[in-house]
C-alpha cells in the first residue's frame, strides 16, 4: 500500500485515493482528425521509471491533484496542486 | 499417561511444577508450562506426528521455530479447528487437542504408504501427464480426497478478530539480543519504537544457550535491557506477534496471537506505517541432502541443541551428529552435558580442526572428517546411519561407516532470514562462503538490517552493531543518511553459531529420488533432474513444475538447496541463477485476521431508505441495488414475487401508487457560470432551457458511449437541479468535479451533492392529481398550470417540497421530493388520504415492467459501454448541438457512424414464453453468428403478453421482421414491433 502525501491533507494512505490516469494531457479541439482522436482516447504513455499522474484524494477532501511516481520502485517523487505548471525533472 | 524417556529430568528453562495435559491423535499425553506441542511430543516419544504429502513417509518433528517442515498438526476440532499448525509454534495449553493430518488407518500406520513403494509414478508434474482418459472427472474426487492438508473448520467461527492501525518511527522485527538492542538505542535517541517478537517473551536464543554477553550471563543482561526498554518513554514491544509482510512506503503488516482461552482477539492484523525498518529476523539452519534424508529422528542441529537446553528434551537415545561448519559442534557438546549418547560429529571438511576454536579431544567425542550422510534405514523411523568418507574432489564416496542410532542432528550452514527486506525491494546474492542467500545492497536508506539477519553472529559484536545500526537509522530522515549495509563481518573462529567455513552439503552417492529437498512437498533431487531435463530452466519454471519452495513453509529449509541443485545440474553458478521471488506473507495467515470485523452483517455498508421501516410493514421485499436496499414488490398473503408486481402494475395503471424512489442521484449546480458547465456534459443544448422546465438529458463518456441519462432543471440563473439513474449519483458528482478541477478550474460553479438529503416519493396514476389534490399546498395542480415536465418548488401540508412532473412508468406522475429527514412525516399524510381506492405501494419490479413497455431506456441494462445516442434513438439530438460537450468529437468517428450498428427496438415474443435478457437474436437472412441480444424482458401490464428490448444490427430498418431468439440452446422466435408498447401518444403521462 502506498502513502501519498495530498497537497492539502498531508500523507495518507493509499486506499483513501483513486487513480486518475496520466497528468498533462491535452484535450484536443473539435476539429483534429481521426486518429490524432483515437490518440487521445486510448494510447498512452508507459514509462519504466518517472510517470506523471493524476490522484484524485476520493475519501478524503476530494481534491484533484498531480504527482511523479516511479513506475518500477513506487517512489513518489513529488505531489502537486492541479492548477501547478509541470515540474522539470530529469526523468 | 506416560512422561517418556526423552525428557531429560534437570535442566531447561519449563516450570516443571505445572503439568499441562493435552491429547494427540486422541491419546493423553502431559507436559509441563512453557513446552512447545512438538518439544512435549518429543519428550513423550511420539516420533510420527505425520506423513508425507505425496509418498505418505513417516515423519517427525524436523526443526524447533517456524521453519518447520514436517509437524504440521490440526488442531481442536468442530468450528475452532484450524489445519497446518505447526507443532514447533504451538504454545502447550491444558486440554490442547491436536490431530494428524494425513495418515489412514493412522498416522503410526498408513495405507497410503503404497505410493511411496511406487514413486517412480508420482515424479514432478505428473499430474500434467495423466488422468487425461477417459476424463479427469473420473478422478477428481478421489484426488481432491487425498490431496491438500487438514480439514477446514465445520462451523461459522466463533472467534473473533480484530485490525489495528498503528505508526512509528522505528520498527523493530525480532525481539532477541540483536533486536532489543537496536530497541534500546533507537528509542534512546528519542524515536517512537515499536518491537515485534513471535515468541511469548523475549530474548530469543540467549534465554537458553548459555552465552555470556559484555562479561556477564546472557539472563542478566536480558533482564536488565527489558528493563531498560520499559524505561524509554516511547517503546513499545508486542509480544506473540508476527511480521508478515512489507509493502511500499514503510507499511509493514503483523500478526498478533491472542492469549488462546483469553477474553481477547483470536488475532489481530495490525497495519503499520514506519520511518524506518529494522530486521533483527535471524538465520534459519538449512539441511543436508542425502539418501533418505526425511526419516523421524532427523532434525536439525540447532533445534536439537534447543530441545535439550530449553525443553530438557532429548532427541533420542543414540544420536549421531551431522555437519559441514561449526555450529553443530555446540549441539553435541550440549547433547553430551545433558546425558544424551553422542556418537560422534561427521564432518563433510576435511580439516575441521583448523577452524575451529576448541581441542577436538577435549569433546570427548569422535570426529569424522571428511565424512558426510549417504544413507539412512528404519521403516517407521530412524533406527541407522551410514556415513561415507568424501573422496578428494567430492564427488565420490571411498569408504563406509554405519552406525545404529534413533537420531541424526544435521546441519548444512545457516541462511539470514531476509524475506522482510526482499519483499520490501531489497535484493539478495547467493555467497559461495556461507551458501546463503545474504543481502546484496540495501535498496533504500531507511531498512537495517542487524544480527545474525545481516551475518554478524558473534555475540558482543551484535550488541554493539545493532545499537550503532539503530542510532544511526533513528538519526537520520528518510531522504538522507547512511546506508545500513548486509554482510559485515569476515569468516570467525568460533563454536556456536558462526559459519566459519563451508563444506560440501550435498551426498554425491546414492539414488537422487530417495533425497529430499523439500520435505513438505515432498520434492527429490530427481524431481529437479526431471525438471531440468525437460528444459524447464529458470528458478522460477523449476519451482512451478515440481512445486519445490511452494508449501506453507514457502521453502524457508528448501530454497538455498533448490538453488544448489538446479546450479549443478545446468553446470552454473548458483549466484548466477538469481532466486524466486519473496511475496508477502511471511508464515500462513489466516482469513479471519483480514477480515477481522467485516464479515456477515458488516461485510459491506448497507444503505436504508429513510422510510425502511415502512416499507418492510407492507410486506416489501428487499435486494441490494448497489448498497441501497430497495423494495422490488411488496407482499400480500401468499403471492408470489412476480404476482404481487403484476398486481401493483393493475393497480398503477387504474388509479395510483407510490414508489420510493429516494436513491435517485440528485446534484445542486450553483454558480454564474452553472449554465456554461453543466453544458459541456450533455448531448442536450441546455441553454434552451427555461425556468422550471425539466429536460430529460444523456450525458456520454469522452468516447462517445452513453455514460448516464436523467434531468436537469433551472430554478434560477445561477441555480440548477441535476438528477442522475440511482446507481451513478456518486459517479456522476465525482465526473463533474473531476472535470471541473482538472479540465474548466475557470468557470466559477459549487457542486453540491444531495442526493441523501432529499427523499423522493413517485405519486403515479390516473389518480395521482386527485390525491394531491386533497394536501394542503401552495402549488397549482391543474395541467395548465402546472404541465408535464416541469418543476414546482412549494409546500404540501407544511412540508417544503420541490415536486417535478417526470414519468418513468408512462402514468401521471409527481415525483415529490422532501427533506429525509421529513420522509416519514410526508408518507403518513400521504396514506392518511382517506379517499377510495387505496394507494399502492409498488417497487422495481412493477415500476421496470411498466417503463419497458414505454420503450424507456435503462441505461447500464438496455445500454453498453458501446452505445451512443444514435443506438437508441437521440442521434439527432446530439448532431443539433452547436456547443462542445464531453464526447461529440468520438460521435463522428467512422465506428460510430456504421450504418450496421446495433440499435434499440422492440421485441414482442411470437409464442408465450418470456423473453430472456441475455437471449442472442438472429435476422432470417443473416450471416453473422449473431445479430444483437435481448436487453430487458417484462410480461406486458395490462395484456401479459411477452415483450422485450433488444439491440438489433441496424434494427431501425428492421420493423416487422421475424427473428429467431437463441437463449442457452432453446430457440424461439419474436417480430420486431415499434415501440411504445403502450400509449403511443403519450396522453396518460401528459394528462
């Protein structure tokens, strides 16, 4: 079980938290193509090492934040508001 | 009863003034206080506690902690009975009853035996190969019969368990010398500490082997360090309590035994979350491999050592030492003190005497050097030895001695217990000095590792480093700090403990099918050879196909040797295979310690409508939909279910009934920009909307699917209402906010949730105005003022309400919503109406028949995680819509635009059989294996006649057509009819 320290309450236990998918995707306009669509509905990045993603703290206060994890030993990095620019980290 | 003569009359740490009886396989036997259930039967001379689990092999007890492979008894019996407990680990208590577990007629005397005389048959894998003809069902419960170990209980346990949740900065696993004193110092230098032991006190190994520490007896120095740990202000030691498992991020999992017979937890699972880790877990002793290697009297040197000078047990009477170090030595030398006969020590090096730190001659006792176990005899136990002198490269033996013995103590060196660390992420390297898997690098800085656990074994030297380790790691934060390091110490000269050097463990001579590697799987060297040969070569294929290493004692005896073995037979290095991987739990835990309080009544949350007690007055009958516990009909005399819902359908349909509909999802949107968000979430324009019109909305997922339907009114500007299906309240609140703080932070909107705070009653029927009629209220009933598909917020008899004109049955409705905690006072003035005829109640059976023959969708029944709003109907809808909302990009995608998609319709059944939900449809000219499937069946309210829905590819062109219904084999037919069934024009609902 993981510990993941919200922005607002602190660190808490993983199952107080639900997974949200990758951080930083860009939702496309109306008028890209086809497949650029596709792109953004189904494939994803699957890094061995730093991720960004999304948690969102469902049973405690609700918030919607990001945080970089490693995909391959669980650290977690850095946790950060939603309204927060993407941290430069060498990955 | 008999006491036995192996109980040895003076010394050990028992109090022999308290005699404990208890019983093993129905036979009274008696101990004394402090006996292990496997220290007391060695001390009865009960050598057969079991037999094998493949070959039904007589065995003994082989070891004295948990590594035990062999003595797994069952104990108590009826609804308390648990299996597989192992005997070492069993505290003895009056009245213990403790059975085998395999073993007909008995386990002195098995029938069983017979596979043992024919093992060529039952070799690794050989399930894989047979009961194939004429079919396993032929032999499966035979199979099942004489497979598996012990019995489950027969009865709901009685017991009770409990979770608890605890933090600290410093954990401690292992409550022996190297333990406490990282205790000590950790909780010295101010951090809050929590020390785990498995044993009921402790100590560990010093409270009986005699050591001295820092100068003075091992028992002195204990009484002053646990002193001392109840001094420090924030220590705190859990006895009986073993660590189990080691998860991410410090979250360690433990299991605590209660007092058994104590008014306390049977177990309780505690979950902690650490700073630091510290793994003061020991070494367990491996074996020997040889010829024959599993009889009862075989045991391991250490634990030998430990019957005799804690339980005062002798092994037995004639005992012959095994070895290929140094810390056997110690076991004879104490075996010999206590009066036990020693034969002599077989040494598998050949200059033993160069290593170690005593006068072989002062033993008294003969050493044969360079000799290693090549054979054993006795049928039912133990009764000779043979050992065999090593020729000079070690694969051959030159000469032969045998002696007759009733015990063999073996030692085959001592691998660190670090399962702990490995599951934490810690790696581990094979040593070719101690042939022990030993800590490679520690992964992260906040684990240590201290004692025998990181290879230091010299007394004063673990004292000393685990203090330092632990003042060290209690010093430092997480992110910095030293890195507590594995193996420290050099090769010792020393007697006890210590693996000075290392000699060959593994006979060379002798057929490799009678040598065991894993006793409780009863895995051979020849199951290895097999597995090899069939080119089965990782550690991991090797293990899966002889299940070697995959019994309850998880290979804690096995796993090294396995290693060995496998390295010989491919000609590699045992440190170049790697090893299979650790996984929590560390010794068997049991379902109750997990579920602890969450079983029957409490296994899930149960939600109650507010008005239940009402509800279960009238005969209602209660399902879970999603927690909610909600009438599906509500019993009158002897009706059945599906009598009482068509009786409430007839009732409905001629005057009026109510239905609590309180789990509908309900949303407050608030906020300027309310309009502009809730927008991006429908296929709906909703900025047509005016004030207290209610529009019937669909909102879809980012791929076009339908995500949920429902409603949404305005009752002012920057005030909205949303309604959501009852099982998607939550889901739907959370997409709203998920979208808004992730995608729109910028428009100004609060969600507020409140569908438990409103309870909704559907007032429904031709009647259901003249009833309203009768309440006390500010609103205008009639149809002009107050029409279909509006909303009108007032008072009915003094209770504030918000009442929308919404139909799901097709009837005149008033979906009346009141505050909960107003819902019983509502309902009473509601059936206190004194008008004729009474109002039915009517629950989800009834309401979903009548919805069905409306042709209403029911999103999650009529529709998939593939439909979009074209399948059933509200394409155009959708296509009108100008401004962007969360799926309209997908709805264009070519998929979605296939003119063979599946679409809704109506099915009326052509014979009088229901249609069954799930029943795959066919076109009579079709070339697909399948063209659609039934989505929901009702018998028609007023006619009974069989009806349905169904998706059918491009079913819209499809009116009239007759199709074959396939449901499980039976086929019947159905003509595609338009939909509504009933009240095509709508007038009931709009009256």
């Amino acid at each position: 079980m993981l510990r993941i320290a919200c922005p607002y309450c602190g660190l808490r236990d993983e199952v107080e938290f639900r997974f949200g998918g990758p951080a930083h995707v860009a939702r496309p306009g109306f008028e890209v193509d086809d497949a650029t669509w596709a792109d953004y509905l189904f494939v994803r990045e699957n890094p061995a090492g730093l991720n960004f993603e999304r948690w969102c703290h469902a049973y405690g206060c609700g918030s919607w934040f990001n945080l970089v994890r490693n995909t391959l030993t669980h650290e977690i990095l850095l946790a950060y508001r939603m309204d927060s620019p993407k941290p430069a980290l060498r990955t | 009863m008999r006491r036995g003569p192996f109980r040895i009359p003076a010394g050990g740490t028992l109090d022999r003034s308290r005699t404990v009886r208890f019983k093993f396989d129905a036979r009274p036997y008696s101990g004394f206080a402090g006996d292990t259930l496997a220290s007391a039967l060695l001390g009865n001379a009960v050598r057969r506690v079991a037999r094998s689990f493949k070959y039904h092999r007589p065995r003994g007890v082989f070891s004295s902690g948990i590594e035990e492979p062999n003595a797994l008894l069952q104990l108590h019996r009826g609804a308390r009975s648990i299996a597989s407990e192992r005997a070492t680990m069993v505290e003895l208590k009056e009245g213990l009853e403790a059975y085998p577990q395999s073993g007909w007629p008995s386990v002195r005397w098995d029938a069983a035996r017979v596979f043992d005389l024919t093992a060529p048959l039952w070799a690794a894998g050989f399930y894989n190969k047979a009961f194939i003809w004429p079919s396993w069902h032929v032999y499966e419960s035979l199979v099942r019969r004489m497979a598996g170990l012990g019995r489950a209980p027969d009865g709901a346990d009685p017991d009770y368990y409990d979770v608890r949740n605890l933090h600290c900065d410093v954990l401690v696993v292992g409550g022996g010398v190297a333990g406490i004193s990282a205790g000590i110092a950790a909780g010295g230098a101010g951090a809050r500490v929590l020390l785990v032991e498995q044993q009921s006190a402790l100590g560990g190994q010093c409270a009986w082997d005699g050591a001295a520490i820092a100068g003075r007896s091992a028992l002195s120095w204990l009484d002053t360090a646990v002193e001392r740990l109840r001094q420090l202000p924030d220590v705190k030691v859990l006895t009986r309590t073993m660590a189990v498992g080691h998860y991410d991020h410090g979250v360690v999992s433990l299991v605590q035994r209660g007092d058994d017979g104590a008014e306390a937890p049977r177990e309780t699972l505690y979950v902690v979350r650490t700073g630091k880790l510290i793994l003061a877990t020991g070494a367990i002793e491996q074996p020997l491999v040889f010829c024959n290697n599993d009889r009862p009297g075989i045991m391991l040197a250490g634990a030998a050592r430990e019957y005799v000078r804690r339980y005062a047990v002798a092994p037995g009477r004639q005992v012959l030492v095994a070895t290929n170090n140094n810390s056997a030595y110690a076991t004879a030398r104490d075996l010999k003190d206590a009066g036990v006969e020693v034969i002599g020590i077989a040494d598998s090096r050949a200059d033993p005497s160069a290593e170690l730190d005593l006068d072989l001659r002062s033993l008294g006792i003969p050493v044969f050097s360079g000799f290693i176990p090549i054979d054993t005899a006795g049928f039912g136990g133990l009764r000779a030895v043979t050992i065999g002198k090593l020729s000079q490269d070690g694969l051959a033996v030159a000469s032969r001695k045998e002696f007759a013995c009733d015990a063999l103590a073996v030692s085959g060196g001592w691998n660190p217990t670090l399962h702990l660390h490995s599951q934490g992420g810690g790696n581990l390297v094979y040593s070719e000095l101690t042939g022990a898997l030993e800590a490679a690098a520690v992964r992260s800085t906040t684990v240590g590792l201290v004692g025998s656990a990181a290879g230091i074994n010299r007394i004063d030297e673990v004292v000393r480093h685990a203090g330092a380790t632990a003042a060290a790691l209690a010093a430092t934060t997480a992110s910095t700090g030293a890195v507590a390091t594995g193996l420290q110490e050099p090769a010792q000269k020393t007697l006890t403990g210590a693996v000075a050097s290392f000699g060959l463990r593994i006979s060379p001579v002798g057929n490799t099918a009678r040598k065991w590697v894993d006793l409780l799987h009863d895995v051979t060297v020849a199951d290895l050879e097999l597995a090899v040969r069939e080119n089965f070569v990782s550690v991991e294929h090797v293990k899966r196909l002889t299940t070697a290493g995959m019994a309850a004692d998880q290979g804690k005896t096995s796993t090294v040797l396995t290693l060995e073995n496998i390295a010989r037979l491919r000609g590699l290095r045992p440190a170049d295979l790697g090893h299979t991987t650790f996984r929590p739990p560390f010794t068997p835990v049991t379902l109750g310690s997990i579920a602890a309080g969450d079983v029957g009544e409490y296994f899930a949350p149960r939600r109650h409508l507010p008005t239940h007690a009402w509800h279960a007055q009238r005969g209602a009958v209660f399902q879970d939909f999603g927690e909610w516990l909600r009438p599906v009909a509500y019993l009158r005399g002897a009706e059945s279910r599906a009598q009482a819902a068509t009786r409430e359908t007839h009732a409905v349909r001629a005057a009026a009934g109510v239905f609590d509909g309180s789990p509908l999802g309900k949303i407050e949107v608030h906020g300027p920009d309310a309009l502009e968000f809730l927008n991006k979430f429908y296929i709906n324009d909703l900025s047509t909307l005016k004030p207290q019109r209610v529009r019937y909305v669909m909102m879809l997922r980012e791929s076009g699917a339908i995500f949920d339907d429902g409603t949404v009114v305005m009752l002012a500007p920057d005030h909205f209402l949303v309604t959501t299906t009852s099982g998607q309240a939550a889901r739907v609140t959370e997409w709203l906010e998920e979208w808004h703080q992730c995608e729109w932070p910028q428009l100004n909107v609060a969600i507020v949730p409140i569908t438990d705070q409103w309870a909704t009653f559907s007032l429904t029927g031709p009647r259901a105005r003249e009833i309203l009629a009768t309440f006390e209220t500010n609103i205008d009933l009639s149809n002009s003022a107050f029409p279909h598909s509006c909303l009108r917020v007032g008072h009915l008899a003094g209770i504030a309400a918000r009442v929308y004109r919404v139909s799901f049955s097709g009837e005149l409705t008033y979906e009346i919503n009141v505050a909960s905690t107003h819902a019983q006072t509502f309902m009473d003035a509601l059936m206190s109406i004194g008008i004729c005829p009474e109002i039915a109640p009517f629950g989800l059976d009834a309401l979903l028949a009548m919805r069905l023959e409306k042709g209403f969708l029911h999103i999650g029944t009529d529709t998939d995680g593939t439909t979009v709003p074209d399948d059933v109907g509200w394409g155009a809808v959708a296509a009108r819509k100008q401004q962007d909302f969360i799926g309209r990009r997908s709805l264009v995608l070519p998929e979605n635009l296939r003119a063979d998609r599946l679409q809704m319709v109506g099915l009326a059944s052509l014979k009088d059989e229901d249609l069954q939900p799930g029943s795959h449809v066919r076109l009579p000219d079709s070339v697909e294996a399948t063209d659609g499937w039934v989505t929901s069946a009702a018998r028609g309210t007023l006619d009974g006649r069989p009806i349905g829905l169904a998706m059918l590819r491009a079913g819209r062109r499809r009116l009239g057509t007759e199709l074959s219904v396939h449901d499980m084999g039976r086929v019947t037919a159905a003509r595609v009819v338009a939909l509504p069934f009933f009240d095509s024009t709508g007038a009931r609902m709009n009256a």
